[in-house]
C-alpha cells in the first residue's frame, strides 16, 4: 500500500511570480526619472544627515568641555569674591 501524500509543487510558486508580475505591472506606469530623482535627493539627504551627525559628535565633547572651563572659572571667581568680601569687612 503506498501512504505518500501528494504534493502541488505549483501552489509554493505562485507567490513569486505574483510579485513579479506587480512588480513589472507599477514599473511600466511610473516614470523611471522621478525615481531617479527620488534616489538622488534620498543619497544627498543622508550624505547630509551623516555629516551633523559627524559634525555634532566631534563638537559636542568640545562643547561640554569648554562649558566645565566656564563652569569652574565662574566658580572660581565666586570664591574669590567672597574671600575680597570677607577680608574688606574684618
């Protein structure tokens, strides 16, 4: 007695030639130069966004720093403006 079940090998591929065929049918009604526009400005936007991205993590540990010099100078003199203070009244 033979217990194989039957398989439909066609059923499995149709999906994939679904796909391509709607994929030719939108090529053939969309004008191939706005596409081409579309992945130029997409390549010129990220080619910008990287750079203040680059630009942004270079300046920003300079930035922090030079806020800790302010920072420290501020308080610095602080102190030094209440030591003048103290001196002047004794």
């Amino acid at each position: 007695m033979n217990t194989t079940t039957p398989t439909n090998n066609s059923a499995g591929n149709n999906w994939f030639a679904f796909l391509f065929g709607a994929v030719f049918n939108l090529m053939a009604h969309i004008d191939l130069s706005f596409i081409m526009d579309y992945i130029l400005q997409a390549i010129a936007g990220g080619i910008i966004c990287l750079a203040f991205k680059i630009i942004g993590d270079i300046l920003s540990p300079l930035w922090l720093k030079q806020k800790e010099r302010v920072r420290n100078y501020a308080r610095s003199r602080k102190i030094a403006n209440r030591k003048k203070k103290r001196t002047h009244e004794n």
